[in-house]
C-alpha cells in the first residue's frame, strides 16, 4: 500500500513509536522504502506500508513525532499508562520483556480509551480517535476509582469565588455558579451558600498554566478545568482555565456546562462514560442546547447524598433525560446508514456503531464523530460509495460529506434532488449500491432517485404497492449484505 507523505497514516500506537526510530534511520538515504510493522495487538493485522523518501519527508517525520508525543501524553494522564522504560534509548538498553510488556500495556489502554468513547476498540490511531482525543475536556482522569465514601459529610456547604482572572463581572460569574450548584442541590438534600471571606468548604478561582497544583492548565482548548475530590484544604475546590473563551450565552464554552461538570467532582463523582451524562469527560454542548443533568448523573449523586424531598414532584414534570439504550424494546432510530465496514444506527444525538470485527456496539455522539458538521435528530442518511460520500437529511436541508469532513456549500434544500415544494422531509432512505439509484420514503410515499442522472425517476409510488410488506411510514433503512432493512 502506497501513502503519500501528506495524509493521514492510521497505524496502531506502538507502530508510531516504532516507526518513528525507523524512519530517523532511513529517511535520508532511501528514496523508496518499504517498512513491515508487526503489531502487538493480536487481532490486528501486520501492515507494509510504503513511503517515497523526498523533500517532504522531514515533515512527515515531525509530524509523526508530535503523534506519539500526544498520545503517550493522552493516555498517560487519563488512563494511566506508565512511562517508557528507556524510550531514548529502547534498543541499547531496554530490556526485550519490558518492551513488550510496554507495548502491551499501551494497546490495553489506546482500547479501554476506545470503549469509554464508544470507539470500536481497534487499538488502531485513526482519524475517529484523534478527533476525540483532541477535543476540550477535564483534566481529571477517566479510569481513577472513587470510592463511594468520597463524599462530603455536611448537608450545607459553603462555596465562595477568589482571584482576579474571572471572565466577567463578579456578579454575572456568580450567577451562573449559583445555577450550576442549584441543578445538584434540586435532586440532593445538600444546600450550598455564598461566603466572601476567606474560609469556604470549596474555593472556585480561574487560572492560566501552572497554578502549583499538580495539574498546569494548557492554554486555549484541551483542559477546560479540573476540580478536586470533597476534603479538607483544595479538597472540593475547582479550577478553570482563564485563557479559554468561556461564554454566558451561546458562544465559546458555556460557563454553566463546565461549571456543573467540574461541581459534580467536587461533590465526589467520576467520570461517566455515559455520551448523555453531564459528568462525561469532553465537551459536548452544542449552542442553545438545554443543559439538564442526566438520568446516570441524577442516579449517581443521589447514590451519595440521597434524595430531595421535592425530587419526586418535579420529576413528573420534568424527567431527567436518559441516554438510549439499544436493547430497550420501544427503541426506533431516526436512520441508520451503512459507512465503510460500519452500520451507524442514529437517535436524536446519539450514534450506535457496529463494525464486522468487533462484537461489541458502542454508543457515542454525532458530533464525536463529525464535529460541528452533521446535526443531531436527523430524519435519514446513506452512503454513496461509488461517490465516496455520505448525505444526511433533517427537516428541508441536507449534508453531504467525503471523507468526514463537510461538503462547501452545504447544507443545502432536498429540493436539488427533484422533490416538489409540499414535500418537507424525508423519512428514510435506501440506497442501491450495484443499481446506482436511491430509493426516498416520505410519509405513504417513496420516491426512486437516479444517483447517475442526477434525478427522480418518474412519479412517486404509495409504499404499500412498491412493498407491500412494509409498513409505512418508514422511520429509517439501510442495505447491508446485499439485504435491504427497514425499520
């Protein structure tokens, strides 16, 4: 397989650190050179991958080095994945066990990183897994254990605002971190109180770099903030980074979002690898989404500190939002597209992933995988192989993506593919691969769209005489296999 020097390489963890040191030695005297990598993760296979050796090599090798820097350094400060033993000098003086022993370890943690985002667990550094690693996030670990008595004893604390460096006034700060101790105190029986002076049980301040706690802030996205778990002295206190562009509104990352994450730490809660839970460790807050917390985080902080008697009533009212759960019998997507090797079963704004090698489905969000580009509740999607694109459909406007990245221009009005102006949205969609066409559900109707022509094929047909074993209307259909499914 040939890779031009200025794509992107998927290769596995420790094949970036091994081929980094074999690239040094052959880079500048080889001008083609074909380097097998054997891969420490069983279920993957060896790669030869081939590199022509020119002007843009040296590129590509600092390119590759910032990689591994990144990721070592990723895994390492959430997953805890112990250092290289004589990394500078790993073929001189490295003993061979340590060596795999290492390489183990790392596909163990690149894996369990994959699990909790929901990632097929490839152990492979693709473009999917450097998206998440590169998103803003806390700083806190996501595989530290806390223990369940890792609470606070008091049902009233004391909270109170220091430093110079806040994003507003004091008094707008303020009030956004009183509604962000508000939503934990109205499903807990704790209170919590103001204090100006110096004594508080949890001291909240804004930072830049290294602020002499263990734990340096990293400039501009990355580390949003960090908090400490409930105890005494910066037990229970909450750091933000002051360099981030942090909104009270609907731009830059909201105040309140954080805020009720990095709380919920100081309160003694995890991190969650629920995609719908407050306490799940990267940014995930689209604008004007309402901030609510979640079923997992309201079961998680009552396991604590029990429940307000005022939960009940207003649980009627307003249930806490639950995550979808693929097993639960009620469950209908709103599409389902085939992508790749992959099906992606969609559901408001959430995503399952079944990949062929891999048993297990994980659940993350749309917008881990495509970042500000394809929106959440989506109405239909398919894949166009032959084009190397995907389309996405919600309400009058469609996506289209190569590659996960979006189009130019869009979105754009599903009137370019022929629908008449009564027509709204469209249900689902079907796509014939070895046919080249598509066929559109639209309430009783379905609609055959010629992908070479560029247009529908003649007048819609009821969907009850083009199948009518189907019932309609069509919530989403996906062909797999050669097999066509709807749903």
């Amino acid at each position: 397989m040939k890779w031009p020097l200025s794509a992107s390489v998927d290769l596995t963890l420790s094949q970036h650190f091994d081929f980094i040191h074999d690239l040094s030695q052959i880079i500048f005297t080889s001008k083609l050179a074909l380097i097998h990598f054997h891969n420490p993760c069983s279920h993957m296979k060896n790669k030869q991958v081939v590199f022509c050796a020119d002007s843009r090599a040296p590129s590509l090798y600092s390119h590759l080095r910032r990689l591994t820097c990144l990721l070592q350094s990723y895994l390492q400060q959430y997953y805890g994945l112990h250092p290289r033993a004589g990394r500078q000098k790993r073929h001189a003086t490295a003993e061979p066990n340590e060596e795999v022993s290492w390489k183990s370890e790392l596909c163990q943690k690149m894996e369990r990183m994959q699990r909790f985002f929901g990632l097929p667990p490839s152990g492979e550094l693709n473009n999917e897994t450097l998206v998440v690693m590169k998103r803003p996030r806390c700083g806190l670990s996501d595989v530290e254990q806390f223990e369940d008595t890792v609470r606070w004893t008091k049902s009233t604390l004391s909270y109170r605002i220091a430093g110079m460096k806040l994003p507003n006034s004091k008094l707008k700060v303020h009030k956004v971190f009183r509604a962000a101790w508000k939503m934990w105190s109205t499903v807990t029986p704790i209170k919590f109180r103001k204090r100006s002076r110096r004594e508080a049980d949890i001291t909240i301040s804004f930072h830049t770099g290294d602020h002499k706690d263990g734990s340096p802030f990293d400039g501009k996205g990355g580390i949003l903030a960090h908090a400490f778990l409930p105890g005494a002295g910066i037990g229970g206190d909450v750091h933000f980074d002051a360099e981030e562009d942090w909104s009270l509104n609907s731009t830059g990352f909201s105040l309140l979002a954080v805020a009720v994450h990095e709380f919920g730490h100081a309160l003694g809660l995890p991190h969650s690898s629920d995609p719908g839970a407050i306490m799940y460790p990267a940014y995930n807050f689209a604008p004007n989404f309402e901030l609510q917390l979640s079923f997992t985080d309201v079961k998680d902080v009552q396991h604590r500190y029990g429940v307000n008697p005022d939960f009940v009533s207003l649980m009627l009212k307003n249930p806490p939002p639950r995550t979808p759960d693929k097993c639960d019998p009620d469950l209908s997507f709103d599409a389902v597209s085939e992508l790749r090797q992959e099906v992606l079963f969609f559901k408001d704004r959430f995503l399952w992933r079944k990949h062929p090698q891999f048993d297990e489905i994980g659940i993350t969000l749309i917008s881990s995988l495509w970042p500000d580009s394809v929106p959440s509740h989506l109405d239909a999607a398919y894949e166009n192989v032959e084009k190397d694109m995907t389309l996405f459909f919600k309400g009058i406007h469609y996506w289209v993506l190569k590659q996960l990245t979006l189009e130019e221009g869009f979105p754009r009005n599903i009137s370019d593919f022929g629908f008449p102006s009564r027509i709204k949205s469209v249900d689902a969609a079907l796509h014939f691969r070895v046919e080249r066409y598509t066929v559109f559900f639209t309430g009783h109707e379905c609609w055959r769209y010629n992908e070479q022509m560029k247009k529908m094929e003649g007048s819609p047909m009821l969907i009850e005489e083009r199948w009518p074993e189907i019932p309609a209307p069509v919530d989403a259909a996906v062909g797999f296999d050669g097999t066509q499914y709807t749903l």
